[in-house]
C-alpha cells in the first residue's frame, strides 16, 4: 500500500527545491505557516485536498503530480 503522506511530502520538496524557493517563501505564497509546510515535508501533516490544490498551484504542478509516487511499486 502506497504510503501517500510521504508520497506528499517528498513531492513537495522536490517541486519546492527545483523551483529554488525556501519553505518560507511558499509559506508566504501559499497564505500558510511555514512550520505547516515544514510539517508536510516531513510526511507529519495530513493536508486536504484544498491545500495540496493550493501547493500545486504555488509549485507550478497539479495536486496528481503531488501525489504520484517517484518510483510506483510494480504489481
């Protein structure tokens, strides 16, 4: 089973690195604490899907792609 909190969190670092932007700068973009975001990264939070929709938005990418795992487990 797809573990989709770290799926989420190692998504959301990658498109944050890439873009060269800090967790504090989504923060501000996103309207939300940069501990929360901090928080997801992390795989701790549990975001809805109106956030993970809010995050893709600022990481130019879509809520899927924020849930797709790097390396999906063969069946």
């Amino acid at each position: 089973m797809v573990d989709y909190r770290k799926v989420l969190a190692e998504n959301v670092k990658a498109a944050r690195k890439a873009l060269d932007i800090s967790q504090e700068s989504l923060a501000l973009e996103a309207k939300i604490d940069r501990t929360y975001v901090s928080g997801i990264e992390r795989g701790r939070r549990n975001p809805s899907l109106t956030m993970i929709a809010k995050l893709a938005e600022h990481l130019n990418t879509t809520p899927a792609a924020l849930l797709t795992p790097a390396n999906p487990a063969k069946s």
